[in-house]
C-alpha cells in the first residue's frame, strides 16, 4: 500500500509524535466519519472508546478507572484540572483556588490554569531534574485544590516521586494528578512508581498518539472512580445520550478507534520490544555524546538532553535534522519508535562533521 506520510519522520528527533502504527492508520480512516461525542448514535466508535478506556485502566494500575479519549494531553491536563477545581469548590473558582506543581511541567497547566481561573504555582526541581515534594510542600495551602506529578517530563523525561506527591495531595484534601502523557506507554516496562497501584493518584493523562502509536489526535484522562469524571458531565438533552464529559463536542472517530486498534495490536508485548528499544537507542546516543565530550543528562526514558554549542545546533538544523532545546538551552532528542539506530548514526557522522 502507497503510505502518503505528510512528515518525514526521518530526521525528526524533536517529536513526542510518531509514525502511527498500520492498524492505528487503518482505523482511523475507516472511522474518520464517526463522532464519539454521540456515543448512542455512532455505537461502533463508542464501544471502541470503552475498550481503549479499559486497555489504558491495564497499563495504569486499576481496573475500574473511569475516563475517556481526549484530544490530547493539553485536553486531558485541563479537564482533569476543572475536575479538581470543581470538586473544591462546586462550580466557579473563587479566586483563590491554586494548583502546584513541579516546575518541569508542561505548559497545557498554564493554559488550564488560565481557562479555569486558577493559581498556578510551580515549585523548582531537585538536582536530578525531578520534583521536589518537600519545595512543593511549601506551595500547598487550604485553597490547594491540585497537587501535580510528572512521569515522562518533557524536557528532561523524569519521573517524578509520586507516592511523596500523592501524600502531599492526601493531606490537603487535593486532588493528586499525574501527568503520564508522553511516559505511559514506556513506564509499565520500568520499575518506576507511577501509577494508580503505587500511589493514591486521582487522575492521570495518558496519551495514545504519543508512545501508544495511535494517530493524533489521541489522549486520554482516566479518574480513579466515575464519581470523579461525572464532575464532568453536561447535560445533553438534544443528543441521544444523556450526559457528556469531554470538552469538546464533535471528536473524531479516527483517533478513538485507532488508539484501540493499536494497543490491541501492542498490549504489551509490542509496546515492551518497543520500549526496550527506544531505551537502548536513547542510552546509545547518550554514551556516544558523552564519549565525544558533550555534558549529558543520564536518560531515564527514552529522552536525551546534552549541552551542544548553538552554532553546532544550527547547523545541525540547517542539515536538516529536526531537533529542539530545552528552555536553558540544551540539546533535546526524544527517542521515539521512529527514530532508527541508523538515524542516530548518521545523526552523530553530522555531528562529528559540524562539530
Ligand atoms: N504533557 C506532557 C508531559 C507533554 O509532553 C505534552 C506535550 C502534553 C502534556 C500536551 O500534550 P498535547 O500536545 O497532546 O496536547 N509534549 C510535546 C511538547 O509540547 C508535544 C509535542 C508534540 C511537541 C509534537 C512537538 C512535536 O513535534 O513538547
């Protein structure tokens, strides 16, 4: 079959996108047409939904979490948010409600933030680039409606203690979020303590048009108990169905059924060869700067960040590699399944050369 990719995906290493996986692509064209928004009317799509929801509960520790495909972890982040608000404070925020979080987290919270009239406030990283819960626990205060964890940061892609977070939360009544966006489909193969099982997590973004291989656009929020999402729920009354929790209306069809369509095909032993993979590419370049002298921040994930002087970076970029820096400046690789050993090869022979 003729694959038109829009992207060349072969010298892009600055993405938490990826080449969909052909089920996933597959799925989301026959499904492009369907709207999940009406589940009683387009009844294929909504049970693929409900099996993706359990697929994802699988890898996030707990059976019975309720949720739904977002349009991303921007999506899942603010809604999960306004369901912290909300259960705070019954409605309107009352201008004082607050949500904290380490400083490594991603700029949907300042966008949630924004839209729900709520204080951000972000506390800054331990040495290792990882939260600090006892910082954060400064931060936290009785108008605390949030305590926010990262697993898969996107700039360094640490993995935050979320059993100190999820504590944090606990003793101020908070809910406790955790922001395994890009992490989730890498983390179930690690020994990290991320999700539901290991801490008292509330909420969690997990996103299948990143590490899940499904076509964008893809997320997803899970809450630990319906109660939780039903803070969500809007009154339909002109739709078959009664009530619904997603923010938006119309949501396509194609990254529902294509985010079922590949954690069927990769749950979990495509999604585990995958993650050793990535893994070993991501410690392969990491050993490959280091022994070129870059300084180079261990990888934790799949996820390389290294000091590169700007002139090298932009002729890097200039030769076509797509890469990114960090907000201090650093080289950024994300190893995603896309990304070859081969690509970093030749990645390093133009390094070597512009160097
Ligand atoms: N949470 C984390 C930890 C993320 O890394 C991201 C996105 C989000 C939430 C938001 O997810 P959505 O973008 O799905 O709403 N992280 C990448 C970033 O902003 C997204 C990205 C994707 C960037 C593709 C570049 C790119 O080519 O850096």
């Amino acid at each position: 079959m003729q694959r038109a990719t829009p992207q060349e995906f072969s010298r892009v290493l600055s993405s938490m996108c990826t080449e969909p996986h052909p089920a996933a692509r597959a799925a989301a064209e026959e499904f492009l047409a369907t709207n999940p928004g009406d589940p009683a009317t387009y009844e294929t799509v909504a049970d693929l939904e409900r099996e993706a929801v359990a697929t994802l509960d699988e890898i996030a520790g707990h059976p019975d979490a309720a949720g739904y495909i977002t349009s991303g972890g921007t999506e899942a982040n603010l809604q999960a948010m306004r369901i912290a608000r909300d259960r705070a404070t019954s409605g309107a925020a009352d201008g004082r409600a607050n949500v904290v979080a380490p400083a490594s987290v991603h700029f949907s919270f300042q966008k949630a933030a924004a839209v729900l009239g709520l204080e951000l406030r972000t506390a800054p990283l331990a040495d290792d680039y990882r939260a600090d819960p006892e910082v954060m626990g400064e931060l936290v205060d009785s108008d605390t409606v949030a305590v926010v964890g990262v697993a898969g940061s996107t700039e360094y892609g640490r993995v935050d203690p979320i059993p100190a977070i999820a504590d944090l939360a606990d003793e101020t009544d908070a809910l406790c979020h955790v922001d395994a966006a890009w992490g989730g489909f890498q983390l179930p193969f690690t020994d990290h303590d991320w999700h539901f099982d290991h801490a008292a997590v509330d909420t969690l973004t997990i996103d299948p048009h990143k590490l899940g291989r499904a076509a964008v656009p893809a997320g997803g929020l899970l809450a630990r108990s319906p109660d939780l999402l039903d803070v969500l729920a809007i009154d339909t009354p002109y739709l078959e169905s009664a009530s619904q929790a997603s923010l938006t209306g119309t949501r396509s069809g194609a990254g529902v059924a294509s985010a079922a369509a590949a954690m069927d095909e990769l749950w979990p032993d495509g999604y585990r060869e995958q993650a050793e993979r990535c893994q070993a590419n991501a410690d392969w370049l990491a050993a490959a700067l280091d022994e070129r002298g870059y300084e180079v921040v261990e990888p934790e994930l799949p996820l390389i960040a290294a000091t590169l002087p700007e002139s090298e970076f932009d002729a890097l970029r200039e030769g076509g590699w797509r890469i990114a820096r960090t907000a201090t400046g650093d080289l950024r690789v994300v190893c995603m399944p896309h990304v070859t050993r081969g690509t970093l090869e030749r990645f390093v022979t133009d390094l070597d050369r512009v160097e």
